[in-house]
C-alpha cells in the first residue's frame, strides 16, 4: 500500500507539464471564477474568492466505499480517458486525410500553370486551401505527438499502479470484513451465553433456601453456564481486541489506498481538463489562422477585377489577322491549286459523247452523214420529196453495219494500218457509232428547222423530238438501223443499241391511213430486245453514264450546288418505260433491275438501294407526252391504234 502511495505521488499531471495558464492569459480568472461556480471557493459580497470551502476527501468521507469508488468512478474514468484517446487518434486520421485531400485538390487545380501566371482569384483560393492543408496536418501531429501521447502514457502508469490499490484494498476490505464477522458472531454468543449464565446463578442462589433438595442440581448448572461465560467473554474481548486491530490496520493503509485512488482520478480529471484545453488551444489557432486566410483572400479577391484581366489578356494577344469572313464554296480545280484560277470552259452534253470519238468514226460519220441527210429530207429542202441517193452505197452501209465489211479503196494513209491485219469486223462498231451520232445531229437539225429555238444544244437522244419523213427514206432508215442491231447483237453492242433503240422513236413516217409508225415498231420483234444480257448491260451503261455526266458537270455547275442522292439521266429515268414498250412484263423489268444491281453491289456500294427506289417509281410514276415512246403517244392522242402500237 506505501508502495502505491508513492508511486501514485509520482504520476505527473498533464496539468504540471503544460498549465491551463500557459495556454491563455485570462486562465487564472477563469479558474478563480470556475473554482466559485463549483462550490469550490466563498465569494465575498465583490464577487472575489476569499477562502477555500472545506475539501471532502475520499479517505475521511468514503472510506467504507472501496468497492463503488471502483466500480462507479476509477474503471469509468478509466474507459472515459481511453475513449478520449481513441476519439482523438480518429480526429488525427481525419485531419491527417482532409490534409491531404485538400493538397490533392490544390495539385490538380494548379497543375500545368507556370509559377506567377496563375489567376489571382485562383490564386488566392488555391493558397487559402493550401494553408488550410497545412494546419490541418499540423493539427493532426499535435493530436498524435502531443494530447494523445500524454494520456496514454499517464493510463500506462495509472494501469499498474491501479493494480495494486485494487489489490490492496481488496484485501483491507476482506480482512475488516471478515474481523467484523468474526465479532459479531462472538458478541452474539458472549451476549448469549452471559444472560444464560445470569439467569441460572439467580434461580440456584433462590433455590438454596427454598428448595434444599434441589440445590445441587442448580450448582452445577450455574457453575457450568458460568464457565462457559467467562471463555465466551474471553473470547469476546480478543474478538474486540482484533476487530480494533483490524480497524487501526485499515483506517491506517485503507487512507493510504484511497488517498493514492483519489490522486488518480483528481489527476485523471486535471489531465482530462488539460487535454481537452489543449484540443480548445489548437482549433483556436487553427480556426484563426484559417479566419486570417480568408481574410487574406477576400482582400485579394475583392482588389481583383475579372473584367480587367480579361482587357489585360486581350491587349497582349490581340491578333493582327482581318476578321473572319465566311467561307464561299470552291470548285475541287480551284482548292487542288491552292488558289483562284480561271474557270474552265463548260463541256456541253454533246461534247462529252464527242471527246472519246476516235478519228475512225468521224471519218465513218462524214461518209454516213450525207446518206442520212438525203434520207431525212428537210422541210427547206422539198418536205416529203426524197432527194436521189446511190443504192449502191445504201446497201454497202446495211451490210458493213450488220457485217463489218466495206469498200476500203478510198480510205487513203490513214486506214493503211488497219489494212494491214485488223479484222473488218473491228470497224462495226466505229460505223455504228458514226450512225446514232449522224441520226441524232441529222434529227437535231430537222428538228430545229422546223421548231427554231425549241431545242437546246445539250439535249440528248432521249429528249429530242421526232420528225417525220417519206415512206421510201423511212424504209430505208429502218434498213439500215435492223442491220445495225444485227451488228449490235452479234458483238453484244450495248451502247450503240441502246442509242439505236432511243433514236430509232424518233423518226416516224404516216401510214395510208395517217397513222404514225415509227422505226422501233418495225424492229419490235428483233431478237437483242429479248436478250437479258442486252438489258442488264445497257442498266449498267446507262448508270455508268450517268456517274460520269455527273462528274463532268461538276466543273460547270456554280459551286455548292446541291445535288441528288443518285446520279440519273434522262433515259435511266425511263430504262423500265423501254423495257415494257419492248413486251417486257413490268414486274419482269423490275425484278431485272433488282438482279443486275444486286449482282453488282460491289460496284455501285450503298447507292443500289437508292437506284432501285428511282427506277421503280420512275416505271410507276405518270409519263407526260413527250417521256413516253413516239408510237404509243400517237396511238393515245388517235384513240384508234393497232395492237402492235398499244404494246409499244
């Protein structure tokens, strides 16, 4: 017990090593004042402290409370400080986390800024959020270095010190107790034992002179029962002896166990006081220097103007360049050079057929060009008469259409080569060609002559008008354009007969009962309009053609102009009108369509789908007078035509 006396004298407060009056200057007033509110001091009528109040001690005021100063106050103030300690290693943690959150937080805001070009308000919160890292953190060690540490340490030295007070008075505690019951059972018995004994020397003393007979009988009863009452009171008085004993024993170490109790838990609470006086200390400093921040922030942020960096920034990199004008559209020739050149000339329709046109086919064209025009006799030139013509050289052509054979005797140097080793059948094509091209200029002009001014000279052989010759020219037309589909079928022409097929609606003669029959219906029964291969080939030409039109007019349209989902042409448009005119079914035509441009979706790429729609609403679509084949368009207007024009 002395030994946990000293050792509990030993334990230095937190108290002594860092006073509530080092850490606030009005400290001593505030405890002067506390000590009064408690009870602790007599204020006089100023209000001013005089003299303490009398102490109430553990030793003088509990000394028989071992056991509820254990349980209701040390092992509580025990679980309270180590609580204490718990809560504020967590309230480190989280100022140590926040910390560093908040320098996180200022890295990414200020990351990829050079030093001193950061903006001022970002500047000014970035360094208040800065600071206000930094006390944390230092408030963070202060709870981890210097409250927490102390307490731990003054629980470590209170824990084995504790033992032994709890130890020794335990056993003060038993001993007394069981010196108490060790009394209280020989005083019951001495108190017993001396009445019983009392009350026989009575009844033997009175039956002496009354009752002689009976005398020794109650002698040795009372002498027994006095025997027994003086051990009993021996016994008593070492009972009482002992007890005193047991009561100076503990009076002497039991004010020594709970001095040292109440030295523990008076500097438990002083160190309790003190810490969390510190903890006050601490967010004080630390609420004023975040208090400073902010003010220091709100200075600079209230001293900046936004609006004038903004002017500041604008004068330093204000740009020397013109303002920005809109961009017009170029054509492709002018943005490859780089700059503005002067606009290429428009390709006409009819010079694009022209620019590929081999020198073979002009030489034929000016050969086949004065035939057809006898043929096709102007109006100014006598109307209806046929101008003479040489037989001879009709029917030469026919054949070197149909054949690729012809009279080469007067083709001069040029066609010496090909006299050489070319086959004959190589210059079919080349006559071909120069035909449609002669019957479509011969067409145009007839045309013109007799609608001046109509007729534009890009149309093409679709959209030209029909002319009417005499019966004689006509069969001879319809000679000559029979033997070229017969050229055209054996070389699997598609080009040329597709030219034929458009060109041969356009020359139409009057029949005795003045009907108007075409050429095409003369030929309606020619075996290349039942070929498959023959349609699906002119489908692809004629979208070939198209695509390339497209492409040519490009240079000629002004720039930015829009432009349809698919490239068409005029004929592409009525592709399915030839092949019904021709007795083709419509759902046969269409399912043709369909075939020849899936087959080939790897040439035309997404734009099938969008070919197909066109030709379908095309085929179903009304057709004025003059999109429709020359024959069935009279038939219609005549209301009297035969089979055979119906058809077409």
């Amino acid at each position: 017990t002395a030994a946990a006396a000293a050792a509990a004298a030993d334990l230095v407060p937190l108290s002594e090593a860092a006073s509530p009056s080092d850490l606030r200057p009005d400290v001593a007033g505030a405890a002067v004042a506390d000590d009064v509110a408690d009870g602790t001091g007599i204020a006089n009528d100023a209000g001013n402290a005089t003299q303490p109040a009398a102490m109430l001690s553990f030793r003088e005021h509990m000394w028989d409370r071992f056991e509820l100063l254990v349980r209701q106050r040390a092992e509580p103030s025990r679980r309270h400080l180590q609580a204490f300690v718990t809560c504020l290693r967590e309230r480190a943690t989280l100022e140590r986390q926040y910390g560093k959150a908040m320098a996180r937080a200022v890295n990414r805001a200020t990351t990829g800024y050079e030093e001193g070009n950061l903006p001022v308000i970002l500047d000014a919160v970035t360094y208040s959020m800065q600071n206000r890292s930094e006390h944390s953190l230092r408030f963070a060690d202060e709870l981890d270095q210097d409250v927490a540490p102390t307490i731990e340490s003054m629980l470590r030295q209170h824990a084995e010190v504790s033992k032994k007070v709890f130890a020794d008075g335990n056993r003060l505690s038993r001993h007394l107790q069981e010196a108490q019951r060790a009394h209280d059972q020989l005083a019951r018995r001495y108190a017993q034992v001396c009445s019983n004994a009392e009350d026989a020397a009575r009844e033997c003393l009175e039956a002496f002179a009354v009752r002689p007979t009976d005398w020794k009988r109650s002698a040795e009863r009372s002498i027994a029962l006095s025997r027994e009452a003086s051990s009993a009171e021996r016994e008593y008085y070492k009972a009482v002896q002992r007890l005193n004993a047991a009561a100076d024993v503990h009076g002497r170490q039991m004010g020594n166990v709970l001095a040292a109790l109440q030295d523990m838990e008076e500097k438990r609470a002083l160190c309790f006081r003190d810490a969390a006086m510190k903890i006050a200390v601490y967010e004080t400093s630390w609420l004023r220097n975040v208090q400073y921040d902010l003010d220091s922030s709100v200075q600079t942020i209230e001293a900046s103007d936004g609006m004038d960096e903004i002017q500041d920034f604008i004068r330093q990199h204000r740009t020397s360049a013109p303002p920005l004008s809109r961009t017009p559209p170029r054509g492709f020739w002018e943005v490859a050079a780089g700059h503005d050149v002067l606009r290429p000339a428009v390709i006409q329709a009819e010079d694009v057929r022209r620019r590929g046109t081999c020198r073979e086919v002009e030489r034929h064209a000016e050969a086949i060009t004065p035939i057809l025009r006898s043929l096709l006799a102007r109006p100014e030139s006598g109307g209806e008469a046929m101008p003479e013509h040489d037989s001879t050289k009709l029917e030469q052509l026919r054949q070197s259409l149909a054949a690729g054979e012809s009279d080469r005797s007067n083709e001069g140097a040029a066609t010496a080569a090909e006299n050489a080793g070319a086959p004959s059948v190589a210059l079919a094509a080349p006559r071909r060609r120069a035909l449609c091209e002669s019957l479509q200029a011969e067409i145009k002009a007839v045309a013109h002559g007799s609608k001046a001014g109509e007729i534009r000279a890009e149309v093409t052989a679709a959209e030209l008008p029909t002319v009417q010759v005499g019966r004689a020219p006509f069969d001879a037309v319809v000679s000559l354009v029979s033997a070229a589909l017969d050229g055209c079928d054996r070389e699997s022409d598609a080009w040329n007969g597709r030219d034929l097929m458009v060109l041969s609606q356009k020359i139409q003669c009057q029949t005795d009962d003045l009907k108007a029959v075409d050429v095409l219906l003369k030929v309606y029964n020619h075996p290349l309009w039942s070929r498959v291969t023959f349609w699906e080939d002119v489908l692809i030409l004629a979208i070939t053609e198209a695509q390339a039109l497209q492409a040519l007019q490009r240079r000629s349209d002004p720039a930015g102009t829009d432009r349809l989902e698919v490239a068409s042409t005029a004929f592409l448009q009525r592709y399915v009108g030839y092949m019904t005119s021709l007795g083709i079914k419509a759902e046969q035509a269409q399912a043709c369509v369909q075939r020849t441009l899936r087959k080939n979706a790897q040439l035309f790429g997404q734009g099938i789908e969008a070919y197909i729609n066109l030709l379908q609403i095309s085929a179903g679509s009304p057709r004025r007078t003059e999109e429709v084949p020359s024959a069935k368009a009279t038939a219609e207007e005549d209301q009297q035509a035969d089979l055979g024009v119906v058809l077409l």
